[in-house]
C-alpha cells in the first residue's frame, strides 16, 4: 500500500501461496513486531473506538464491547461522579505509553499524557506538599484551576526508548500472528481489525483486501472452572436482577446499582494483553491469543529489549489511577514515578519560576507532590477520597443484553419492551450474584458476543431455550 506523506514507512516481506492466495508468512524487523505488539498495550476502550473509525476495512463491532464504549459516550455527565470519570473511559490512558509514542507506527491516537498544577505557584511548591493532575481543569484543594502545564524531568517517566524488541531482531510472523525469530507500509488499524476477527488476518489484509465477517466472527463462550489458580470462590460479590424472557430463556436486560456498572465500564480502561491473561490465553479474538502466547514464548534477553519489558507486555497491567477500588478482576495497577516540585527563587523579580528568566539566584525549593484523583472535585488525594469508580451513587442502571447502559426508569423500561415488541406476561425475574467467575464469564463473552449477558450468566436461566444452543460452539473445533 502506498504511504501518506505523514506516514512513516515499515517494510513487510511477504511469501505467498499464490495457488491458494494465501499468506504463508511474513518477515518482518524490529518496527513491525513493535507495532504488531503494541496492540497488547491497548485499552479495550481505544480498540472500540480505532475499529469504530472507516479506514481500507469497514468499521466494525467487537461483541458488546462497542455498544458498551458508545452507551458511556451518550450518557450525561450528570450520571459520572466527575467529567473526569467519563473523559477515563473515552480516552483510556495505556500504560505502556512511553514505549510506543515513538513508535514508527503508532495508532493510540490517545493524546499524550500530560500534567498539571495549580495555578497558584505558592499552591505547588508548599513545603508540605502540592497536588498533581493527570487532567486539566481538576480544582485544587485551595478552590483554584489546576491549569498549569509543567514539563516532567526527562527519564523520570521510565522507559523511553522506541519500542519493544532489539535493533536488529529480525522475525518470522504467520499467518495466524504467531511471531517466531527468525534462525510494508500497510493500514495498522486495518491489521489490528484483522487480528482481532480472524484467523488468517495477513490474508485478509494484503490478499483479500477484506475482512470476511461470515468466516471470521467467533461465536462462542467460555466457562470458567472454579477450580482453576486464580479464580476466587467467594470475596466480593455483586447483586443485579435480570429480567429473562421465558419464551427464549435470554435476558433482555438487568437492572444494576453503581457497582456493577463500575465493573462494566472499567473494561474500557483493560489493556488488551491484560485481558488476554486474565481469560488464560483464551479470549478467542481472533489471532490475539497467538500472538499474546508467542510473546510470551520468546527468548526476552535476545528479542525483548529486557525481562522486565517482556513480563510488562504479558502481565499487562491498568494505568496508574485507573484501578476501581473495588474490582473485582485481577488485574494490576501499574505504579507511577513520585514528583516534587522545584522552583528557584530570585531576589531580583520576588518570583518563583520554573526556568531562568534572569535575575540572581536566592534559593530552591523541593516540594513533594501528591496525586489528586480524578474523582475528586475538592482536592482530595486517594488516602482521602472516598474510592476510585466512575459512575454517581446511589443510582439504579439499566442494562442491556449487549451491555449498553442507561439510567433505569420506567420509561426506558417500557420503551424497551415496546421496540423488542415482548409481553410483560413472557418476562421472569431472577436474582443473580456476580462473583469472580461470573465476572470473567460477562468480560470474556463481551468480546464476542451481542448477547454477552446471556452467554454469561446461562447457568441460572432455566430452562434453556432454542436460543442458546445456537450460541455454543466447543473451543476444540475452532
């Protein structure tokens, strides 16, 4: 494919099977592995809306996970503890930013993180600590804007290196993503569809020139054993109450508390690998779990550019301040460098600056800063607040089969059954409790499945009707 003039350009081997038109495999450097990897430090609710975007391949759905991150988009600013909340969860942070902004191609199209004080300096450089924000426009603890932009000291953000894998690694990558070593200028965002959908994605990219919906979409779900490491029986559990339609045994929808639907939004802000961990490899998207297991597999002292890269990418991990309080989901929050202020005072001009502007020097001070929480509209750090979530308490939700969400009322609900066009009299109500295992279940079916409350939580729909038969395939047979 030919490049833009603001496109970067990676070379791509190809070795085709021109009988069958069909990729054999690909031999690729160092700038497409990175960005091949790159899709494993994605946020679920970034992938939603890159596959969202028309690009060489029509824009698609990914199971409920769309209608998810489109429900959040239309949903008031009213029903968020903070703007802030929803802006998280439209424009999700990835934590491993600092290796893939200088990626040649990058398509986090996220705007770069930046940080803020207040804009009071004397707020900032106080002996017993300032604040700091992620965000722009948060009020600090004094009543003030936190307005002003400032620049971190280079390196204390980490790595900030280009990419993942060594200068000069060369790979072999298969049709099916499976990336081994090895003894284009090509749409990413259109790789990424294909990775995410099938199972032959550099066919579907560079040879069909299309992604194959009927042959590509998987239907199925996976069950959760209890008995697998990792799976807590017990602990934190959530309740809703799902209305279930006795003529095909699906639920049409649930009504929630803030609980459960801080749990649905907080997949937004899931890194893809992350994702791929906690469903055991088997996420069934597409090529991603190959690709998520060859990482994996590769030597990380002479294709990674460390152990610690290598073990960041397949233990991916939430960006800093991005963890609910209560989440129910394993998953790790990655840790964030601590920053103080340091100002320069100068008896000249009686003035604290950040740079030199002149004038003889008088002192410096150092002063810690603390990092104020994006659900906080007082200043409050996260000793102080309350706890990370995103949506206001007490409220009540609706939520849907594909799990959009919407503030319940009578109205919504009878509007609903009005467009499905259902009797109230075919409606039953069950109780259900949401623990560990349920919670991997509505996570792993939200990826390919309309229905992801459904394929769920099956197991307390009785009796089972024609419809979920139709939903079930063997994971053997793919």
């Amino acid at each position: 494919m030919a490049a833009s003039a603001t496109e970067e350009q990676v070379n791509l081997r190809l070795v085709i099977d021109e009988a069958k038109n069909k990729v054999l495999f690909a031999h690729a450097g160092k700038d497409f592995v990175d960005a091949l990897v790159s899709f494993l430090t994605l946020p679920l609710g970034t992938i939603a809306r890159l596959v969202a975007n028309e690009s060489n391949i029509e824009k698609f759905s990914i199971g409920s996970l769309s209608s998810l991150y489109e429900s959040v988009a239309n949903l008031e600013v009213k029903h968020f503890l903070t703007e802030t909340c929803k802006e998280m969860l439209l424009q999700p942070r990835n934590s491993m930013e600092s290796y893939c902004q200088n990626l040649k191609l990058n398509i986090d199209d996220t705007e770069k993180m930046k940080y803020f004080v207040c804009q009071n300096w004397e707020c900032s450089r106080k002996t017993s600590g300032g604040l700091l924000s992620k965000f722009r426009g948060k009020i600090c603890k004094c009543g003030k804007v936190m307005n002003r932009e400032i620049s971190p000291q280079k390196g204390l953000l980490g790595n900030n290196n280009e990419g993942f894998c060594h200068e000069l690694a060369t790979f072999v990558v298969l049709d099916d993503l499976k990336v081994m070593p090895d003894n284009f200028q090509g749409s990413m965002v259109d790789l990424l569809k294909c990775s995410l959908l099938s199972r032959t994605p550099l066919t579907d990219l560079f040879l069909r020139k299309k992604l194959l919906h009927k042959n590509s979409q998987l239907r199925t779900a996976f069950d959760f054993n209890t008995s697998e490491p990792g799976v807590i029986v017990g602990g934190e559990m959530m309740k809703v109450k799902a209305m279930v339609r006795k003529s095909n045994s699906k639920i049409l929808y649930v009504l929630a508390e803030e609980d459960f639907v801080d749990f649905l939004f907080s997949f937004l802000t899931f890194p893809l690998g992350g994702v791929v961990q906690m469903l055991k490899g088997k996420s069934c998207m597409g090529s991603i779990d190959n690709m998520y297991k060859s990482m994996g597999d590769l030597d990380c002292y002479r294709y990674s550019k460390s152990p610690e890269l290598k073990d960041k990418l397949v233990n991916s991990r939430l960006a800093h301040q991005f963890k609910l309080k209560k989440q129910i989901l394993t998953i790790g929050e990655l840790p964030t460098s601590n920053f103080s202020c340091y100002s320069v005072l100068y008896r000249s001009m009686h003035l604290t600056k950040i740079r030199d502007y002149g004038g003889e020097p008088w002192g410096a001070v150092y002063a810690p800063l603390s990092y104020l929480e994006p659900q906080s509209s007082t200043g409050d750090t996260y000793d102080s607040c309350g706890g990370r979530g995103f949506a206001k308490s007490p409220s009540l939700y609706m939520v849907t089969d594909d799990l959009v969400v919407t503030p319940n009322s009578p109205i919504s609900a009878i509007s609903l059954l009005t467009e499905s066009r259902i009797s109230p009299s075919d409606l039953e109500e069950i109780d259900i409790s949401i623990g560990q295992k349920e919670a991997l279940n509505i996570l792993n079916a939200s990826l390919i499945s309309s229905s992801a409350l459904t394929i769920a939580l099956s197991q307390y729909i009785k009796p089972i009707g024609e419809f979920l038969p139709l939903l079930y395939y063997n994971r053997s047979t793919f």
